[in-house]
C-alpha cells in the first residue's frame, strides 16, 4: 500500500444492512479498510459482493449501518446531512459508468458548476482551473458541445474533469468504463493513471481486471467480506502485460 504521505480513508468494523427485505440483507459485514494518502485502490468482487456498497459507504453518498468511515482523520459517520454535503462537494471527486450531466448545459459549464457551488465567490479562478482541466486531458475544442455531440470517451474524460474541478482530496470512481468499448476505456484509464501519478487518491470499483491492473493495491470482496488483497506496486506500460496476467491469476484464486 502507498502510505508515505500517511491516512487518506479509512473504515473500522463497517457494516450496512437492508431492514427493507425480509430477512434483513447485510451487505457488508465488518470491513476494515486503510487507503493511504495518494494510493490507487480497486475494489473488486462477483456481481452482489458488496463494491458499490463499500464505495457509497465511505464517501458518505450512504449511511452505514455501524461501524466508522474517517478521512483526512475526520470522522464522516458523525456528520449531518449538510456537513457531508459539503465534504463530499469540497473533498470528494465522483465518477460513475453514466457521466449523469445536465442536458441543457454544454461540456465545459457541466464541469464548471460544481466549482462555483463549492466556492461562489471565486469565479474566476474556477473558470481558470476547468478550462486548464478541459485541455490538460484533450476535449477543450469540445467545452461548447452538448452532451450528446461528444464520444462516450470524452464524455467520461469530461467526468474526470468535473470530478477534479473542486480539487478533491480523494476520486471516487465506480466502474467508469462500464459503458465503454476497450479503446474508450484505456483513454480514460490513461486519464486516470495520469490524475493518480500528479498524487490524487483514487478508491475505484471496477470489474475490468485490465483496468484494475493500473490500480496499486486491489482489494477482493465476497458476501459483504474483505476476502484478500494484492499488491501490484507502480503502474508502468512495460510492465503492464506482466501485471495482468498476475491478476488475472490472483482473481482465478479468488473464484472470480
């Protein structure tokens, strides 16, 4: 695990139980969880294993039924409904399979509105900092474009830029290639790779081992449990083959 610069996130005894279905469905069940400040974690698992549970739990999109959800040393499950608002508004960056924009906005003032509602009186310096993001990953001559007039590449790449666009402490990303063919999802795992190397924390679930070989620790969930995890070290596209078939291997032990 990459800690040099310490904690990022961090869970204790988290668990998350349904009371809606009879009997209850506890989907996770105890999970301790350490991400170190400027690690790309992947969380992997069969389909019900309890990612995107784990995700929303520790970014605060969802109330875990017990247990502790810290970052940046804060305790998050202590905070009210406006409180976590802002933290995941100011300290949190969000990537999903669908971009989820706003179809009367074009790219660039998609991206843009997060900025503002985080800080209103900085205006000027968030419209700096989007268009620097729009050209930084290559969809600048698209910023005027709708929604539906781009690729879905660059409309996850958009994604990116809208998550980075509050300069989060940690990116959340929950199977952001998804939706995406292959050449679509290495364009936004490139874009990813490149936001983690400049030392963001990225927690991200995906299904995709290829995508998952970027990551530098990769976390397996089973039935709610933290089963295992590998550590795959630093990223490098001369090791990236070897890296996969590593993973690969790792998962088929794990039953995936």
């Amino acid at each position: 695990m990459s800690n040099a610069g310490g904690t990022m996130l961090e869970s204790r005894e988290l668990t998350k139980t349904y009371y809606s279905t009879d009997p209850p469905s506890q989907v996770l069940d105890g999970i301790d969880l350490t991400v170190g400040r400027g690690e790309f974690l992947v969380v992997m698992g069969a389909s019900g294993s309890g990612k995107s549970t784990l995700l929303y739990n520790v970014s605060g999109m969802d109330r875990p039924t017990g247990g502790s959800v810290s970052l940046e040393g804060r305790d998050l499950t202590s905070l009210g409904d406006r409180e976590m608002s802002r933290v995941r508004l100011t300290r949190m960056g969000f990537i999903f399979q669908q971009a989820y924009f706003l179809a009367n906005l074009n790219i660039r003032d998609n991206i843009l509105l997060p900025a503002l509602k985080a800080a209103p009186r900085e205006k000027a310096a968030a419209s700096s900092r989007v268009d620097a993001l729009l050209e930084r990953f290559g969809i600048a001559h698209v910023g005027s474009h709708g929604i539906t007039q781009v690729s879905g590449g660059q409309l996850q790449r958009a994604a990116i830029c809208r998550a980075l666009a509050c300069e989060p402490a940690v990116l959340f990303a929950d199977e952001p290639t998804g939706a995406l063919n292959s050449s679509m999802s290495a364009e936004v795992m490139d874009a990813l790779t490149d936001v983690h190397r400049e030392g963001t924390t990225i927690v991200m679930v995906t299904h995709d081992p290829a995508c998952a070989a970027r990551g530098d620790r990769v976390i397996y969930l089973r039935d709610g449990l933290l089963l295992d995890s590998r550590d795959l070290g630093t990223w490098s596209e001369e090791q990236s083959s070897r890296r996969e078939d590593e993973l690969y291997a790792w998962l088929r032990d794990m039953g995936f």
